[in-house]
C-alpha cells in the first residue's frame, strides 16, 4: 500500500511540473520579451478607453512579478472599460524602495467596491500570493484609484507560482483593502 502512495506522489509531483510549465508558457510574448513597460502600453493602445501609461522601473523585476502586475493592469483596464464610464484612465508603474507600485486612475462614475464582485478580490489574491496589498479608492461620482503594492522581488517567503493548484491565497476583506495613509503617496 505505502509503495502505491509513493506512486501516486511521484504521478502527482510530475503532473503540477507539467501544469506549472503551461502556466509559464501562457506568459504574453511582449512580456516576456520586451518587458513590463511595453507590454502595459501594448495593453493600453488596446483599451476602449483612451489610456496613460507612465512606467518608471531601473530594471526589470522577476518574471512572477512581471507576470502578476501585467494581469493587474488588463484586469483593471477591462473594469475601467466595463464598469466605470469613464473618459479616461492612467496606469502609473514605478518603483518605490523595495517595492513595485501601481496605480490605475480612472475619471469614471466610481463605486467600486471589492466586497461586491470577485474581480477586484481576485487581483487582490494574486497580489497577497507575493506577499502585495491591493488598495482601492472610490467614491461614487468621483472615479477609481487602485493601488497595487508587490515586493520588488516577490514574495519573502515560498515563491507564487500561478500554476501550483495547492498555493495559499485569501481574499482581502474591504478593511485590508484600506491603507492608513493617502494611496497617492505612495506613488509619490
């Protein structure tokens, strides 16, 4: 019996090899090509709303996290562009110490609320996988400001991997969301 389970684990162990390598290949080939910057503004040309991209980074951050703030970004554009009503939107990436921070404005209707849809619980799942913080500011008649926090080099401890089915991730409740401070300066 215990031989089978050896087995089983072996079987297991190569099968999340195999699923991790597929997650890794769906990276977007700008990403993994050019990098962070033009893929963001490859995202933005392609936006239905007329879109700002400021990307200010020394160098380029580890792929995980080159891939997480990517699907932030397109995440949030495709909120902007579903949900806000907006006429505009600006995505700001750059670094602060140790840290990548994002910012995505928009001058739409506001309202968004992370306890109300899984969108925006969900960007702030992948963001807390790296050890990130998602914070969100909306007030309705007022626009969007989502700031995302990710350390430069990603999770401190055990790494995300967006292909390990078994990784540790929560969602964020609307308290976690806030930061005691003013989201604008952090991007300061």
């Amino acid at each position: 019996m215990g031989e089978h389970r050896e087995d089983a684990a072996v079987v297991i162990g190569c099968a999340l090899s195999e699923l991790r390598d597929l997650a890794r290949g769906i990276r977007p080939a700008i990403l993994a090509e050019a990098g962070l910057g033009p893929a963001i503004e490859s995202l933005a040309e392609r936006s239905p709303v007329p879109a700002t991209v400021r990307v200010t980074l020394p160098s380029r951050p580890p792929a995980v996290v080159e891939s997480t703030v990517y699907f932030l970004v397109s995440e949030s554009l495709a909120n902007v562009a579903k949900h806000a009503h907006a006429s505009r939107v600006t995505v700001r990436v750059e670094q602060v110490d140790q840290r990548l921070v994002v910012g995505i404005t928009d001058d739409g209707v506001g309202g968004a609320d992370p306890a109300r849809g899984s969108g925006l619980r969900g960007l702030g799942d992948r963001l807390a996988a790296l050890d990130g913080r998602l914070e969100v500011r909306s007030v309705p008649g007022q626009g969007t400001e989502v700031v995302a926090q990710v350390p430069w080099k990603g999770a401190t401890g055990a790494r995300f991997d967006p292909g390990d089915a078994g990784s540790s991730q929560r969602s964020l409740s609307p308290a976690e969301t806030g930061a005691p401070r003013r989201v604008t300066d952090a991007l300061r």
